[in-house]
C-alpha cells in the first residue's frame, strides 16, 4: 500500500468518526520514547497538524498507551485526574475517547477523539465498538505498510 493511500484513508476514518461521535478533533499519533507524534488530524479548529510533537505526558493518550485500553470521558471537568494534567489547562476539552493502535501486537500509538463541549450522555456500546472497529482497521493499514 503507498503512504498517500494510508493517509487519504486515515483521513477518511477520522471525518467520518467525528460525526459519528459527534466530536470535533481526531487524531492519530504515533507513541516512542515517552513522545506523541501527530500522524493524522481531522479539526474543525485547525488547533493541530501532522508532525507536531507533545512528551506522552502532555496528551490525554498517556492512560490510554500506558494501559492499553479505551478510555471514555464524558465530562472531564468533573475528573480530577485529567484537571491536573497540563494540556487540560491549555485547551479545556470536555468529551474524549480514545484506543490504543497495535502494530504486530506491539503497542504503536492512539487514536483519539475530542471535543470542547460535553457530551449529553455517555459514550454508548455501539461507540465503543465503533473507537476498537477504527483502531483494528488502522492497525490492518499500519500493517499493510511494512
């Protein structure tokens, strides 16, 4: 598969997926050495761009990598835990879902999914399913690169 190709179709995934979850920012980063890689970025703020680069830590993906399961936030103002994180205060985001990326069965980055408003009701069965559907598939596409 060429790089265009994974690329236009990443793009895809991450436009669809901002409507189907009703949020407005996408991201696919790829996680080495504790930093946080923009791959792909679907906005409707323009906030991010490929290439741009976070430590881990600075990225709501960290609990997400580190632990290797979806993380659903609804209302993160009313999470401790992400209020102390920095890029909380940077860019007061409310509503956040994100998946682990596997490459090979290795852990290879995330796929994330936020927005400034809350969400009026928690993510549902069928978004979760939707946020692992999504992360298999670019897994599949990260593969069909090697």
């Amino acid at each position: 598969m060429r790089v265009s190709h994974f690329k236009d179709r990443v793009d895809t995934l991450l436009v669809q997926a901002l409507t189907d979850l009703s949020m407005t920012l996408g991201v696919l980063a790829r996680i080495e050495n504790n930093n946080y890689e923009i791959v792909a970025v679907q906005s409707n703020s323009g906030a991010f761009v490929p290439g741009e680069k976070y430590e881990l830590g600075q990225s709501f993906s960290r609990e997400v990598f580190e632990n290797h399961r979806i993380i659903a936030e609804t209302c993160i103002e009313n999470s401790s835990q992400i209020l102390r994180h920095p890029l909380y205060r940077s860019l007061p985001l409310e509503s956040y879902i994100g998946a682990p990326i596997t490459l090979q069965g290795e852990p290879w980055g995330c796929l994330d999914f936020s927005s400034m408003a809350q969400r009026d009701a928690v993510f549902s069965e069928q978004d979760l399913k939707l946020i692992r559907h999504l992360a298999s598939e670019i897994s599949e596409l990260l593969s069909s690169l090697e």
